[in-house]
C-alpha cells in the first residue's frame, strides 16, 4: 500500500471560513509534509513534521495551522484565507525525512 | 533559492517521437526522484535512483543519475499521449528540492 488519501478533494471557502484539510496513511511513514502548488509551477514546502513534531515551517502565514495528531495523520487549518491563497494543497509522507515521497492526490482550494 | 533546473520548461512533441528532459543542479544529491503529474492530482513516483551513474528503466521510460550525483536525464521513446503531464525531478538533500517542471504535450 503506497497510499496517501487526503480529503477533501475539492474545497470552496470564503475568506472568514474556517475548515480543514486531512491527509492519512498507513506506511508507517515517519515524515509528512503539506506543500502547496500553483497551476504548471512545482511544488512550494510549507511545513515537514518528522516523528509527530513540527520541524520545518517554511515561513508560512498563521492563517495555516498545522496538526500532526498521530503518526498516521497530518491536518492543516484553514483560518481567513484571501484569494491569492487558492490552489492545490498537496500532502506527501516519506519514510523518514528527505527520502523518497509518496504523495496524495491532493485538495483543491478555492478561496472567494 | 531553486537548486534544480529543468529543461526544457515547456515540450509540444507528436505521438511517437523520443525526447529528452533534463534536471542539473550544482549541488549533491543523496538521491534524486522524477515524478509525472496530471493535472488536478497529486505527483506521482516514477523512479528513485541513488547510486552516481546509475541506469533505469521503466518500459518506454529511461532515467539516468549523473555520476558527481548532481544532475539527472529522463528520456522517453516513442511517446505517447498518456505521457502527457507536468514532470518533476526533486532532489534528496536537507530537504526535498523540486526541479523547475517540464510540461509535456503528446500531440496524437
């Protein structure tokens, strides 16, 4: 099973909506990221938690709020988004950090 | 800072011609993935190669690891237009490091 699920696949929000993204697997991955990804561009990191704890926050504005409940688990809260935060959110696991990465299918945001 | 280049960017070919996309860095690279995505959906693993100089293929599909483990080649025969997507190379370092993208249409 080289499975990553996420949910849901499309989401339409409006900028004081707060909702969530989910993202699961059961590989026994160590290491899950959220990455977010414009049309025809590659994908932007935005946060890596490695055994359950955040490790990388690239940056990312408060409005996105990671949470990494279990090991096979890995949410990100949305929270006052604008336009400009529309796109794909994609979520990938690895068995530990920085190797090979299996990712899911993704959600597509739209924020209006 | 991007450390993977990727060219060419964009790649309009017809159905049964061979192409080659490129994926050059400076940097070293523990290992180097190359993933196709459709749009809409997430990327998917082609091929992970580790080993400087190493070879593999995937049916149509033949992906090369530079020897100083710094660059990467995907060469495609005969293309087809289920090929057709967004390739990625991504690197293995301190992080995952994504190539530029080269988007390939096969024209039928």
């Amino acid at each position: 099973d080289t499975e990553v699920t996420q949910t849901p696949k499309h989401l339409v929000m409006g900028m004081t909506n707060k909702k969530s993204l989910k993202c699961e697997q059961h590989m026994g991955h160590r290491a899950m990221y959220w990455y977010k990804q414009k049309a025809k561009k590659p994908p932007e990191l935005m946060f890596v938690y490695s055994y359950e704890k955040l490790s990388i926050n690239e940056s990312v504005p408060s409005r996105f709020s990671p949470e990494c409940p279990n090991s096979s688990l890995l949410n990100l809260h949305l929270h006052a988004l604008q336009p400009e935060d529309s796109a794909l959110y994609l979520c990938a696991s690895s068995l530990e950090g920085y190797t090979e990465a299996f990712f899911g299918q993704g959600t597509r945001l739209t924020v209006v | 800072t991007q450390l993977l280049e990727q060219s060419p960017q964009f790649l309009s070919i017809q159905e049964g011609e061979n192409l080659t996309v490129y994926c050059n860095s400076s940097s070293v690279f523990s290992s180097l993935q190359w993933y196709r995505q459709e749009p809409g959906e997430g990327p998917v693993l082609l091929v992970t190669v580790v080993t400087g100089g190493e070879v593999k293929k995937l049916k149509r599909l033949t992906f090369q690891f530079g020897d100083a483990r710094k660059d990467s080649s995907l060469h495609i025969t005969a293309a087809q237009p289920g090929d057709t997507g967004l390739y990625l190379c991504a690197g293995a370092g301190n992080q995952f490091y994504f190539g530029t993208g080269t988007s390939l249409t096969v024209i039928p």
